[in-house]
C-alpha cells in the first residue's frame, strides 16, 4: 500500500507494475486527489439527488415529466451549443462498447476504418483494477502512437473516451480516507496524462458521458471540465463530450443538459439498451410499465423509443449539437453467403434506416464486419458528413408518447415464461 499525504493507493496488479508506476506518478497522483477532493462532495450531492427524485416518484405514484422550471429555456429558440470539431463532424460509425483494457480489439479498432471509437471503461468493459489500468495504459500508448501498424492519432479513429457513470466506486484508492468515484478516477487519469497530445494533435479529448440523469449532473461534469482545462493549461472549451441519454428522466431534460455543456458538447446519444432498462429501474414497481420481451418488442419501432429518438435529433439539432443512435449489438457470421448473414445484414439494415430517416448523424457498432457496410448506407441515403440541417420541425413529442409501453397479450407473457 503506496501512501501520498491523504491518498492511499493499492500497489501494482499482478503483471502491471510497468503500466501502475507509468501512470500513477507522483505529479499525476497529486492532481488526482485535487480533482477528487474538489468535486468529491459534490458527486455525493449528486447520487443523494437520485436516491430522492426515485423515492419521490414512488411515494407519489408521480410520473416524470418535463418541469416548468425550464420551461423558458426549452422555448427559447435563440441560444445554441459551441460548433462541434472538426474531428467530429463526420460520427457515421463508432466501434461501442470497446474495452480498452482488451489490446488485440483495441489495435483492430484503431486499424479499422471506423470515425471513431467509444473507449469503454464503463460498462463494456469490467472495471477491474487491472482492466482500467491495462485500459488506461493502452490509450496512452494509441495517443503516443506506440502501437505498431496502428494510424497516428490524428489519423486514427477519434477516441471517444467513456469513464464509469457516477455510482461506480473505485476502491483501490482513498482519498482523505474515503474510496474515490470510479468516473473522477478514469477522467482524471485520462486527462493528466493525454489531455495536452490530444488537443495538440486536434483530436480531442473526446468524452461520452454515461447514465446522465438530469442536468444537474451535466453541469457538475462542466464544471470538472472548465476545473480540469485550468489545471493543465489547456485551451478553454477543449473537452468535448457527448452524453448519453440512457435515464427516461435525463430525456425530459435534454435541452437543459445540452444548455449546461454547451460550451463543451458534442452532441447527444441514443441508448436503446440502457434507456429501456431505466424504466425498469424508475418505474418497475408499477404494472404500466413492465416491458416485454425485449427481443421482440423493445426496438426502434416502438412509439416510446421513436420519440425518444425523434426528440433527441430535434433537440440536438435545434442547438447545432450531433445527434447519435443506437448500437448495433447483432454480430455478422462470417460466411457472406449464409443464409444467416444476409438476415442479419438485413435487420440491421432495416432498423438503422429507421435511425438515418429520423436524422440521426451516426450510430455505433459492435462487430467490426458492419462498419463499411453502414458507412455506404450513411453515403447512399445522406448528404455531408452529417445531418445537422435536418431540424425535425415536424416532430411533435408528448410524455404520453415517451412513457408508451409496447402492449403485448397476457397469453403471450405466460408461454413465454413457462417455456
């Protein structure tokens, strides 16, 4: 156990001495435990904040909805968002989901011809010590252009970094004897050591921010922003993130949260995933709201998820923000003249047409096979790099709308769970 005036710290993983001493040097450590004693209380502030707007839903039986409170800002057509970077005008295809900490996919992904890769040390990706230090380590290597056969990193895929979402707890360090966020852990680590490369090569630092629930949190991640480019001397406004719209609350606050990082957004994102399973989490306890199975019932298609979707481009749109889809989780087989390959190829093609008619500028990918294949359906149905002119005047979006569950027949729920 390594000790730095209040921070504790565990010593190397097994097999990572190298990577643990590289990254956790003294001057990085220190600017660590600054960024965390700084804005630790205020992430606890935050978490307590979602603890009472659950139980107020509960107690009350209330729905969520957008709140009158902001209502001016929402109407107010004038003010817009920061123009995005160059690097990231053109988001046809991310790789998501990618666990850094995973070299042999990482080298393929920078190889690829992907726009970009969501990095994930969220959730794609089990934040173990070693995986976020082997994780961490790695994209110090992609930025310094360590790897070989890999593009440098201005010509690479832009790395759209992803740190844990604000409950996860790194428990291999303390600070003033108390374990420290997992996400101030990632960014801060991150940022130390790549912040100044990255924007010396216009390539960042890029962000997706996960399981954003209100705008509150937005403006907490703008004010580590705004902290973080003082504190390295960064160019003001140089962190740009893209957040993640995975809570059904965070989508009645979709303008407020692009308001409050609006001179550091690039956008938002549809999750489909996450998003539906915050019902669950918000709303589970209420018959309304049980979701079927989603395989068959929880896409695109479905009016909740549609006018999630066609809010999110509007409203993005509206700002001069990128709008972003889905994932596409299928994976190709690997005979192109399978039966199978051409089902999947045409399922992905069907619903991510529903995404680029809605006016999506990109969406992500899991299996590096579909990248082309869904950057010449961008270039065939598209004009540009993106479709920030597609303003979605005629999208008219209720809480009715957004809070619709598929229906599915009580005889089909009972089959489907007694086989």
């Amino acid at each position: 156990m390594t000790t730095l005036a209040a921070v504790e710290l565990e010593n190397a993983p097994q097999g990572l001495q190298h990577e643990h001493e590289t990254l956790f040097t003294a001057e990085s450590v220190c600017f660590l435990a600054e960024l965390i004693s700084t804005f630790d209380k205020q992430v606890d502030e935050i978490l307590r904040h979602r603890v009472a707007r659950k139980m107020e839903l509960e107690q009350t039986g209330g729905l969520p909805g957008f709140s009158s409170l902001t209502s001016r800002l929402r109407e107010d057509r004038t003010w817009r968002v920061l123009p995005v970077p160059e690097r990231l005008q053109n988001r046809h295809v991310d790789i998501g989901d990618l666990a850094p900490s995973d070299t042999e996919r990482f080298i393929q992904a920078l190889r690829s011809k992907a726009q970009g890769i969501q990095v994930d040390f969220d959730d794609g990706n089990c934040p173990t010590y070693s995986n976020q230090i082997k994780g961490i380590f790695n994209v110090c290597k992609a930025v310094r252009n360590q790897f070989q056969g890999v593009p440098p990193i201005s010509k690479a895929p832009v790395l759209m970094l992803r740190p844990r979402a604000w409950n996860m707890v790194e428990h291999n360090m303390m600070v003033n004897g108390k374990e420290v966020p997992g996400p101030l852990f990632d960014f801060g680590l991150l940022m130390y050591h790549n912040g100044k490369l990255l924007v010396e090569n216009k390539s960042g630092p890029f962000f997706y921010l996960s399981k954003v629930e209100s705008y509150l949190e937005a403006r907490l991640w703008n004010n580590i922003f705004i902290w973080t480019e003082q504190k390295l001397g960064l160019p003001a406004c140089s962190i740009k993130a893209t957040v993640l719209i995975e809570s059904i609350l965070a989508t009645f606050e979709m303008d407020e949260i692009l308001f409050e990082l609006r001179d550091h957004t690039a956008g938002l994102n549809c999750g489909i995933w996450d998003y539906s399973a915050s019902f669950v989490n918000k709303l589970g306890d209420r018959s309304a709201f049980l979701l079927p199975d989603r395989s068959k019932y929880v896409n695109m298609e479905k009016l909740f998820l549609q006018s999630y979707m066609d809010l999110l481009v509007q409203t993005c749109h509206r700002r001069g923000a990128l709008a972003t889809g889905g994932m596409a989780a299928l994976l190709l087989p690997n005979d192109t003249q399978s039966a199978h390959y051409h089902s999947v190829m045409a399922t992905v093609t069907r619903l991510k047409m529903l995404e680029i008619n809605a006016g999506v500028d990109g969406f992500m990918v899991y299996d590096l096979k579909l990248i082309e294949p869904l950057q010449k359906l961008f270039q065939k149905h598209t004009l540009g790099p993106n479709q920030l002119h597609i303003l979605r005047e005629d999208v008219v979006v209720t809480p009715e709308d957004l809070l619709a569950m598929p229906s599915v027949s009580i005889q089909y729920l009972i089959f489907s769970f007694c086989s």
